[in-house]
C-alpha cells in the first residue's frame, strides 16, 4: 500500500476479508511503500496494492483490486473453508 489512502484502506479492509475467508491460516504482511522503500523493493512491488506468494517459485502477484475474494483464493489455488472442493 501506499500511505494511508482510500485505495490503501480498501486493501486493508479486503486483507481482512481474504485472512476470514482462510481461517486465519495466512500470514499477509503490509508493507507501506511510503514508510518503508527499502522492504517494497526487496520485496519487489512495483505497483500497489500488490499481494505476492512469496513461497512459491517463481512468486505470484496480484496488483489491484482484491475486493473479489473469490477470484483472489482461485488465482492463489486457495479455497475458502466452507467451500467444499
């Protein structure tokens, strides 16, 4: 994210969607570009909001809107809890 803008507030709020819809099994950091470059970089975004794996190779990133949860547990291979397979 980027400082505390309305676009970095929806990021935060669909963070919190996304982690309720795994039971809490994510660990998703919040690097603010802004407060801290230096992580931003090493973590390579180049654009926010960004939601990376990391423990996959190569990673996978997602930059925009994560308001769909959905989409976002199917482009990662996750499913939600009560979502039988």
């Amino acid at each position: 994210m980027a400082g505390d803008t309305p676009g970095a507030r929806r990021a935060i709020e669909s963070r919190e969607r996304l982690l309720d819809a795994c039971g809490n099994r994510l660990d998703i950091e919040v690097i603010d570009i802004l407060a801290r470059p230096d992580a931003a970089e090493a973590a390579g975004i180049l654009a926010t909001p960004t939601l990376a794996d990391e423990a996959i190779q190569p990673p996978r990133r997602l930059i925009g809107d994560f308001s769909n949860i959905a989409q976002v547990l199917d482009f990662f291979g996750l499913r939600k809890e009560d979502t039988p397979s």
